[in-house]
C-alpha cells in the first residue's frame, strides 16, 4: 500500500482538514491548524507530503512521524508541529482502517467505556455565566469551563479581583458541590498578578485553573503552583515533551496536549505517558472540529491518567459552521449525562461527510484572533 495523494480543506468557521489517499482505496483523515494561520500550516502539509509521504507506506506511522519533525534542520513550533499533527492523524486513521479497529485498540486497548466532557460557557456578567452554566446543567453536563476575565492589566485591580470572585460564584451557585468548573485565564497576568487571582478563586474550587502564565513564563509557574492549593493547569501552547517538562516540574496538576498542535496521537501518547510519571492528568485542549475531537478522543479510550475532554459542539464562538455539519453520522458525538462514549469505528471512529467538506472549502473567511489594547494603547494579551 502506497500514498498516492495529500489534499487539504479549509473549512468554516476556522478549519482545516486533511486528506491521504492510498492506492488501495483507504482514507485517512486529519485536522492540521493553528487557529488563525491556516493558510499558513496548509502549506506546511503539502511541504511535508511531498517531501515525505507521497508514495511511501503509509502503516510506518512512527518512521513518519520522526522524518517529519526531524528530517529537516529546523525543527518544532506550531506551523510545524499542527501540521504533523494532522497528517499523524490521518496516518493512525489509515492505519485502525487497514487492521479493522479504531485507533485506541491499536495503541494498547480501551482503558473505560466513557469519557468525560465539559463545555464553554461565556458571559460577562454573573448573572449571565449563573444563566448559561444552569443550561448546561440541564443538558446533562457535569462540567463546564469559562474565561476568568476578559482584557486585564498584568497585575489585577480589587474591581477586577471582585469580578473574577463574582464570575466564579455564579459557577458555583449554579453546579452546586457536585458540579466542575475550570477556569481560563489566558497567560493574561503577570506571575505575580496570577498568584492574586488564582487566590480569589479558592473559596469556590474550580477544577482547575488554566494558563494563568504566559507558556514562555513557563520557567516560572512554580511560583503560581506553590502558592495555591488549586490544581493549576497549561499546555496547549506546548507542542513537544520538551516542551512540557518544565510545566511537570513546576508542579501541575493538568496538563492540555492538543492533537491537533502537539505532533498528533503519536507525541501526545507519550506526552500522556509521560505526565503520569509526575502524576499529572491528562485533558486534551480541543476548541477544533470533528478530526480533531475524535483524535482526542482515541487518545482519551487509552490514556489511564485522562480527566476530561474539552470539546468545541455549542461553542459560543463558531460562526458559518458547526462541528457536525461535516459528520456523516454524528452519534459518535452524542452525549451521554455529560460523556462521550467510546468510539468502535476503525481509525479515527468518525466517518467524514466528504461532500460537505468539498463544497465547503475554500467558503471560510480568512480568521484572526482579536487584537487587544490597553487604554494606554498598549498590546493586551488576548
């Protein structure tokens, strides 16, 4: 069996899938983006399948997956690791296709028959945040997760200490002691104005607190880890082991590979294998679509250290398309008192509306992140 063709799609609202193709007729399919440069990872998938991937087997996974991050000079960053990523997962969907089981199996077996799954909420004010975590209450989720503030000096005020207090209470209010809820702040503080907010949150225990440091500031996060009993979480900024070995030895209690970003199922199985060795759990970072969720969740059915999933499906901020519109049969993705089962289909366990994908692509208009200043006309971190 032999790759005979690589294609990509970009797709609403901020996608982009990938497609391998094999002389014998199966087809793998990936997701390789960095939100808002996917123009620009598309191009590094097609650079990298030409150098490596056309007219090679496609079963030899992990040779793959070494050429691809260490076949040239220059090596890492989120270009290149998302759009290995994709392609890695394409791969592994080749593959649970060829040997008639989904991904998981081939990477060990199933480790539960169900997994956890929070939602995004937004809202500003608490009585919004109370509104929208109560609803999904009532959908059945037992976890939710939201922004902790929106545009913030690097060092909090009082007023803005009390909002992140105030936002959070409503969380609680609404779940009450059984219910979760995280909390993102972004890499929007500074070390020291992260150990402030962080610290208004104990009273209403969040399930954890997420990048409360910027991932360079890394280097200093124990500073935040020490000073809080809150599980402290970060890594979906990190694309590597490498990358995430400091996060580990600053003492977090969660770490957020994205599949997606972080080198595929091939790199995030290990970086799994390697926080358990610090007792860290595993929550993938997933604000993507379909290929990207059904390869966290083959990592999920695996992975004896996950927590929780995250998953785009409701989110409030897709616009043009949602997540199963280019499912062929959205079950998969059915929730269940707030998890997702385990998925049986061989490789990946989604079957791509491949139609739907065609006609859509080219129709995203071009994503950007939003740009933030300071009244003082200063960048702001987003």
């Amino acid at each position: 069996m032999k790759i005979t063709r690589v294609e990509t799609f970009a797709v609403p609202p901020r996608w982009l899938f990938c497609r391998i193709e094999t002389d014998d007729g199966l087809v793998g399919w990936g997701e390789p983006v960095v939100e808002g440069r996917a123009a620009t990872v598309r191009t590094a998938v097609h650079e990298l399948a030409e150098q490596f991937l056309v007219g090679a087997d496609p079963l030899r996974v992990e040779d793959h997956w070494q050429l691809m991050t260490k076949g040239s000079f220059y090596r890492g960053g989120p270009v290149l690791s998302s759009a290995v990523a994709g392609l890695d997962q394409a791969l592994w969907d080749i593959a649970g296709k060829a040997f008639g089981a989904p991904a998981h199996q081939l990477l060990g077996g199933p480790v539960r028959e169900r997994a956890r799954a929070y939602c995004w909420v937004g809202g500003d004010a608490p009585a919004e945040v109370r509104d929208q975590v109560a609803a999904q209450v009532e959908a059945g989720f037992t976890a939710v997760k939201m922004n902790g503030s929106g545009r913030m000096d690097r060092l909090p005020n009082v007023a803005d200490l009390r909002r992140i207090a105030a936002r959070a209470e409503a969380a609680r209010e609404a779940l009450g002691p059984e219910g979760d809820f995280a909390v993102d702040f972004h890499g929007r503080f500074s070390v020291a104005g992260a150990i402030r907010a962080v610290g208004v949150l104990e009273p209403y225990a969040p399930m954890f607190v997420e990048e409360p440091v910027l991932p360079e500031h890394t280097h200093l996060l124990e500073r935040v880890t020490g000073a809080t009993s809150l599980p402290v979480a970060t890594g979906e900024r990190l694309f590597s082991r490498a990358e995430v070995l400091p996060a580990l030895r600053a003492g977090v209690a969660v770490l957020q590979p994205d599949l997606s970003h972080a080198g595929g199922l091939s790199e995030t199985r290990r970086i799994a294998a390697l926080a358990e060795t610090y007792d860290v759990a595993i929550a993938p970072h997933c604000p993507l679509g379909p290929l990207a969720l059904a390869a966290s969740l083959q990592l999920a059915f695996c992975t004896p250290n996950f927590l929780i999933q995250e998953q785009s499906i409701g989110i409030h901020y897709h616009s043009g398309a949602e997540l199963l519109d280019y499912v062929a049969d959205p079950e998969v993705f059915r929730f269940h008192a707030g998890h997702l089962l385990r998925p049986t289909g061989p490789g990946l366990g989604v079957e791509i509306d491949e139609r739907a994908v065609r006609a859509a692509d080219g129709t995203a208009e071009s994503w950007h992140n939003p740009v933030w200043r300071h009244p003082d006309g200063s960048f702001a971190e987003w």
